[in-house]
C-alpha cells in the first residue's frame, strides 16, 4: 500500500519473466496483472483459429510501476486523490494534472528503451504503430473501463513511440479515469497500466461487434456498428454508424446511415478527416456477406473467452482484423435455470418491493420459503412462467393477475405473447376453458365472495399465525448446531403451510375482488373513479398502517421530554437505548420504543431478505421517523387520523348508498354495494399480514443463526458473524457441521454482490437474455407529464421529496415522496406525507394498500421516477388517474 513517504518501492516480478516488453505471442488470460486486460486479450485473440490480430507487443505493468517508483512526491499524491469524492471535480483536476506532469516528464529507464527498441527493431521501427492503454482493473466481466485511458493512432518513428508511451501511462490519471475509478471502488493505487504497441492497419471500414444485442440484452443477436475508414469516426461520434443486426446465421435487420466523414490516416502520422464522395455516403459500409461473415468470427471470439463480447474490427481488403475484445458488462445475467427452449422468466423483486440485490442466505431463505421454484440472476430471484403463457387459461389468470400488480409487467408478457413463435402452446389447449368464464368476478354486477363474509375469519388467522410464531420462539432455544439448521428447516415447512393456507389466500382475495367490483361498477353507475380507496381507509387487522400510527404514540411519549429529543437526536450507536434512562424521561422513552421493537422490530428495508439489518438490531433507524413525527404532527395525530380514515370511508359508504338509491332497480344495487364494501372493510386489512407473519419467523430464525455464528467465529471458522450471510443455508449447514470453510469464496461472494449492486434488474427476461420493456399506454395527458399506475385516487400538490433509502427521509408535512419502492418498512414516513410516486408497484402491493388506508394519493410504476422528478421541485400527482406532472 503506498504510504506518506518520498519514495516507492515496487516489487519487479516481471523481471523473472526475462523482459519489461512481452510479444503477444507471450500473453494470454494469465497475465492481466501484467499485461492488464487489452494486453491479455490480444494475446488471447491469437491464439483463436481463423482470428487475424495485427502483431505488436506490451510494456509491462511492471515498467509502469518503475517510473511512478522514481517519482518522489507519488505517494503523497496518490494518498490525496485517494481521499477524494467523484464530486470533488476542482480538487480531481489539479490533483490529476501535477501527477500527469510527473509521469510525462519522467524519462524511460534505459533497460526499458532497450527492450522496446528490440521489438520495434523486430516489427519494424519506421511503420505505423497504435500505442493503446491496458490498465489492469479494465475489461473485466464487471467493469469494462471503456473509453477511460487514452489510445493514439498511426504514431510513426522510434522518438514520437516513446512520447506516447509516456502519454499512455500518464492517462491512467485523466480526471475522467480518475472519476470513473472513484464512482466504481477501484483505488487508484491498486490500478497498473500496461501499453499496447500494435502494427497499425489501414482498413476502409471499421467498427464494434456486440456479440449479444447491446440494446435488448438478446445473447442470440449480434449487433455491429461499422463506417468507413477507421473506427475512431463512430468512438467519437462524428458519424452515424450502420447498424447490423444477425441472429443464427440471418441477417434480420439493417439501418444504413448517411456517413458524410471518415477518419483516415495521415501520411505524415496521426489521423486526419476526410469527406466521402456523395454516391458512396449511403453505401452500406460492410455487404450482406461480410456482415455475416463477421457475426461468425464474433461467436468463434465469444465461444473462446465464454461471455458475451464487445470486438472492435477492421476490414482490410477481404479480411478481417480484431484489434480488440472485452467482455460486455452490461448485460443482465440470465436466471440460473439450465434449460435448452425458450423460457421467460418474470421478476420477483417486482413483486415483493425489493429490487434489490439479496445475498445468498436471504436467497436461499426466500427460495425455501416460496410456492414454486425461484431461479437466481444478479443477485435477485426470477420465476419462471412459461408454462402458464402456454395455455389460454393460467395465461389469462397470470395476465389479470400482473394486470392488477405491476401492469408494466403484463405488458411486457403481452409483447412475448403477440410474437407467437417465441412460446409453444400445448397440443390441447384450445380445450381449456378461462377460469374467468365461469366465474363472473367483478365483470359482472353479480358478485361472489370467495369466503363467507365473517369478520372473526381475519382475526382468527392472526390469532392462530401468532401463536404458531410464539411456539417457534419458545422451541428454537433449546437447538443449537446442525440440530438448529435442521429444526429451521422443518419450521419453513410451517411458515409454507401458513403462508399458502387456502382459507388465508381467500379472505384477501375476496377483498381484493370486493375493491375491483366496486371501483368498476360505482365508475360505471355513478361515473365515479377509485371509491375503494377511500372506503379502504382506516380498516381492522391492518398490521402495517398500525405500526406507521403506533409509532405516533411513541412521538407523544417522548414529545415532553426536551433532554431525551436532544439526545436522541445525536444517537449514532445502535445500544443508544440503555443512554435513555439518564434523562428526565427516559425510562418512559426507553420503554415505549421497546414496546414498539417488540412487536415490530422484525421490520426493516428490504426485509424479503434475512440478512437485512431489523429494526431490533438497528433501532438508529426509527429515530428520524420520530422525530419527523414530533416536528410535523400534533399530539394524538395517531387516533385522530384513524378516526379521521374511519369517518371519511363512513360519509363516503353512506354518500354512494343514496346516490344509487336513486338509480333504476337503485334499492338492488344498493343493497348489494353495502354487502360489498362490507367485504371490503372485514378483510382488506388482512392482506398485510401474512408477510408480517414471514418476516417474524424470519427474525427468530436469523437471531438464531447469528449466535450459532459468534460459535463459528470464536473457531476461527469464520472471521465475522456476518460471514454466513455469503453462504447459501446448505452451505452453512456444512459449515456448522464440519467447521471447515474454503474462506476465499467469501471474498468472492462479496465482490459478487457489490457488483450485483449496480445492475437494474428488469421485469421480464427472457432466456435469450432479451429483456422485454413494457409501455404504458395513455393519451390525453398534459405535455411533460410522467405516467404510472393510479393506486390511491386524489390529486396532491406539494413538494418532491426525492429519497433512495428510508434511513434518509426527512421528511416535512406536506412532502410528496418520490422513491424506488417502497415495503412495510417505509409505513411510518407515511403518516406526514401528502402523496407517493414510486418506480415500483401495483393496485395492491404495499405503498398502495397503505396509501389507500392512510387516504394519500398515490401513482407507482413510475419507469426513472427517481431521475425524471427531482428533489425540491414541485409537483402535482393524479393518483384518480395515474399520471404525475412536474410543475
């Protein structure tokens, strides 16, 4: 690690290689810490058949780390580019530049002129070379590093070589280099560089090959961009390439673009632009057999390195040089399920508010815990619904269902569906009869409750789920070992039973077909949109809407007590609470919050996933809530909103009941509405509770695993409890049974996962790896407005409150809050917000079930909410009709 200190000892391994310089001949895969990843790739690319590479060779890595050895101030000023933030743009600037000086001011040690004289010599000294950068943290199947160090073409003579060679070094320290590091994790004094020195060719067309479609993600459609002359043209934007597009060995799709310019070599060295002639700027630049011919050596390319690939290419003649190929790190990881047809696999983390990436504990966790098999890609898990898009049945139930959850999703099916040829149907299936066509649903102003409506059903399901959690509670104290992952296991045999009891599964689809019925049949009797919402507020057995009111009372617990708020407020350890007790006050605080963690400090972010840190182990986490609560709401906020709710959906209940008194056969219609709303009030409350049931197993199991963990650490097995969270519950149970570890695949697991952290996962993906993009389809709607899914009906006006995690929302009465998703966690910020917009949602997903109860308008499903709308500007959102507009 470099130090504060004058000079730089770096250790010459390249020295047992015999060279500083190394010929392609003598790279390969190996050797990226040398030759960095260009470098290696070259060496890699010549050892394919059929794949023409113009010849060169490599500085070493090792000859970077000689010259920035004999700089003496280098370590200072690596240590102050290390402490720097990527917004820091003045500082990165001045920084970047003195060091750049050093590097470029350095003269090259004599062995090292030596070496790359002999293999200019051997090349050719008086030909045509591109000294390109290779740095050593570049074209990894994470990061490709593109474009981030600098490449020069047609340097010619020995003097203006080694000028370059010394520019390239310096590149590694652009300030857009230096940016991209620190926005990535790379620490700079870990990076190397290696220079490229390649014979140039003199192609009459140039471009990239992708050998998976760059646009779609689609593995099986190579994408090439090419123009005329050299492809510095298109890298740097001057002219619109042609777009190619194979797949199997076809040509399916081509765009020709007018290329007025092409970038050409000049004679005296370097690249000069050059107009093309009128009757060629439409020429396609490659014929429909190159192109097909280059497709092919982009899959031979593909097949060596074993991952998609991004090939920069030249046609000289009739043939075709590589000049470069990395790995495309863009791409989505296709969901881990070996299959050989086509399959389309739908997001979960969609579907449970938690995009995400979850570790491999919480992964395999949910995986055990799920109906049907779960398939892991990027850290998140996919379900694979091709056999119900097989069949008009279970593709209809699939379609309403998605419809009502994420329509963004339903869209994207659709789209696979009206292709035709992607999925089979059955032989039979024009036998099968829609389920929908014998039950009448809410299509009809018939309506058939799925469940006798008994509002003792909810509580019962509750009282019995509660009991089951206290039972688990009590028996896992005794278990510890291999004996406490097997009672685990046996106990997610339990939670399945509870999670997909079919009785539970009733009551709340009874609610939500009661809420469908109603909002299309008032909409279409009385023209009203959305009424359900408000006859949703303030509801029983609502869990998550009484933890965000609960938390009021807490407020009003420690709202008299000046000495606890100020302490409170600087509270950064998570033992904060056992502070409490000095204050005046205290011991009430204290104990009101504990009431609170104990019923629902099970509760966090993103709390699909059992590693997440909960709220008991975290309670830092409530303390901006409270005291959000005390700065923007009045004592006994929290009754008086219920009761407020209560009233509002009473007036809203009585209100349609006259008004379709008045309608032919009103009394029939009436009567049948209140049966409805009935529905509605008894069980829509319920819908919360099953994951509130989950996520309290899961606090009980994880408290246990974490103290078989503190044995595993104090056996130098693992070097931290937290350790487990990178291993899968089968891995774990080995490890707890033999106390052996193979502890790189930790380290591994961990990069994993921080890679994993920048990928947006897509709703729909194929197993082409295509990801399928719905679209909302609306019209008439005021110019600039973004459009979502209306979930909560009502129209806000007040202030965006832009916030990516809920440990930072601070938020002010009156604040619309506009985030990426939202789960059960995010429920006490609710109770001073004044509307929602998330990215992520559906009709009853947990922003919109709480929105409605909370009466908050609220539109989710908002595609780049999060980017479109910004912090502090104000906005109006529709929730009746689910549109947001940015004023």
């Amino acid at each position: 690690m470099i130090g504060r200190r004058s000079r730089i000892s770096w250790p010459l391994e390249a020295r047992t290689l015999g060279s500083y310089v190394l010929g392609f001949q003598d790279l390969d895969k190996t050797k990226r810490l040398v030759a960095g990843g260009k470098g290696a790739n070259l060496g890699e690319l010549r050892k394919i058949e059929g794949i023409r590479v113009p010849d060169g060779f490599c500085i070493s890595t090792e000859a970077f780390k000689r010259i920035l050895g004999e700089i003496p101030s280098i370590g200072d000023l690596l240590e102050q580019l290390s402490l720097l933030k990527a917004e820091d743009r003045d500082k990165i600037v001045g920084l970047s530049g003195e060091i750049r000086g050093a590097i470029e001011g350095r003269a090259i040690p004599e062995d090292i002129l030596e070496d790359i004289t002999r293999f200019l010599s051997r090349l050719g000294e008086e030909d045509a070379y591109a000294i390109r950068s290779s740095a050593t943290a570049e074209d990894l199947p994470t990061a490709s590093f593109a474009g981030q160090q600098d490449t020069y073409l047609n340097v010619i003579g020995k003097k203006a070589i080694l000028a370059h060679i010394s520019k390239c070094w310096a590149s590694l320290f652009t300030e857009r280099a230096v940016i991209y590091r620190l926005q990535n994790g790379f620490d700079h004094r870990k990076v190397h560089l290696s220079v490229v020195v390649q014979k140039m060719v003199f192609p009459q067309a140039a471009g990239i090959l992708f050998t998976a479609d760059p646009v779609t993600s689609n593995r099986k459609v190579s994408s090439i961009d090419a123009g005329f002359g050299l492809g510095e043209a298109l890298v740097s934007g001057l002219v619109n390439a042609d777009i190619y597009k194979v797949r199997d060995g076809a040509l399916i799709d081509k765009k020709v673009s007018t290329k007025k310019l092409a970038i050409q070599a000049s004679s005296e060295g370097g690249t000069k632009e050059r107009a093309i002639e009128p009757e060629r700027q439409n020429r396609q630049a490659l014929t429909d057999e190159q192109i097909l011919q280059l497709a092919s050596l982009g899959r031979k390319i593909e097949e060596h390195f074993g991952c998609p690939q991004d090939i920069e290419w030249c046609l000289v003649g009739d043939e075709f040089y590589v000049v470069q190929s990395r790995p495309i790190t863009t791409l989505y990881p296709i969901p881990e399920a070996n299959v050989q047809d086509n399959h389309v696999y739908m997001s979960v983390g969609h579907q449970q508010m938690m995009t995400d990436p979850m570790k491999p504990l919480g992964i395999s966790f949910f995986q055990a815990t799920a109906f049907r098999p779960m398939y892991k890609a990027g850290g998140r898990l996919f379900v694979d619904v091709t056999q119900n898009l097989a069949s008009p049945a279970s593709r209809e139930m699939l379609l309403d269902g998605m419809g009502k959850h994420d329509p963004l999703i339903k869209d994207a099916l659709m789209t696979i569906i009206e292709r035709r040829d992607f999925i089979k149907s059955p032989p039979d299936d024009t036998k099968e009869q829609s389920p929908s066509k014998t039950n009448k649903g809410t299509s009809s102003s018939e309506f058939q409750p799925r469940i006798e409506n008994d509002p003792k059903i909810a509580s019962e399901l509750i009282e019995k789920n509660q009991a089951s959690i206290d039972a688990l509670k009590r028996n896992i104290q005794t278990k510890s070992g291999s004996e406490l992952l097997d009672f685990i296991q046996e106990d997610i045999q339990e939670l399945k039973r509870i999670l997909f009891d079919p009785r539970s599964a009733a009551v709340f689809m009874t609610a939500m077909d009661a809420s469908a019925w109603l909002n299309e049949n008032i909409e279409k009797w009385l023209g009203e949109k959305g009424v359900a919402d408000t006859l949703s507020q303030s509801v029983p057995n609502n869990i998550t809407s009484e933890m965000g009111l609960a938390l009021l009372d807490v407020a009003d617990v420690l709202r008299p007590y000046p000495e606890v708020l100020e302490y409170i407020q600087q509270a950064k350890d998570d033992d904060f609470l056992d502070g409490l007790v000095k204050f005046k006050g205290g011991q009430e605080a204290r104990d009101a919050i504990h009431t609170y963690l104990d019923k629902y400090g099970m509760r966090c972010a993103g709390e699909i996933d059992i590693t997440r840190p909960r709220w008991r182990e975290k309670p830092t986490t409530l303390v901006p809530m409270i005291l959000g609560n005390i700065r923007n709401l009045a004592p006994g906020a929290g009754s008086q909103k219920f009761e407020q709710g209560r009233q509002a959906a009473l007036k809203k209940e009585q209100e349609l009941l006259e008004r379709l008194k008045q309608l032919p056969d009103g009394e029939k219609k009436a009567e049948q509405t209140k049966q409805v709303i009935s529905l509605v009030r008894n069980f829509i409350g319920y819908r919360e509770y099953p994951k509130y049931g989950m996520v309290s197993r899961y606090s009980v199991y994880k408290q246990a695993l974490l103290k078989e963990a503190e044995r595993l650490v104090r056996a130098n097995v693992i070097q931290e409890k937290e350790d487990i969270y990178y291993l899968t519950f089968e891995e774990l149970r080995d490890v707890v049974r033999t106390h052996k570890l193979d502890y790189p695949l930790i380290s591994k697991r961990k990069d994993e996962h921080t890679s994993y952290e920048k990928l947006t996962p897509p709703r729909v993906i194929t197993s082409d790896g295509e990801i399928i993009a719905g679209r909302y389809k609306r019209d008439n709607l005021p110019a600039g407005a973004v459009v979502g899914l209306p979930v909560s009906s009502g129209v806000a006006e007040g202030r965006a409150r832009v916030v990516l995690n809920v440990e930072d929302a601070v938020l002010e009465e009156g604040d619309i809050l506009v985030t990426a998703f939202t789960d059960p966690s995010w429920t006490p910020s609710f109770v001073s917000i004044k509307g929602l917009v998330t990215e992520v949602g559906g009709l009853m997903t947990h922003g919109a079930v709480i929105a409605r109860e909370y009466g908050l308008p609220a539109v989710v499903g908002v595609e780049d909410a999060t980017r479109l709308i910004k912090d502090g500007q104000r906005i109006r959102i529709h929730g009746t009709e689910g549109y947001v507009e940015l004023l």
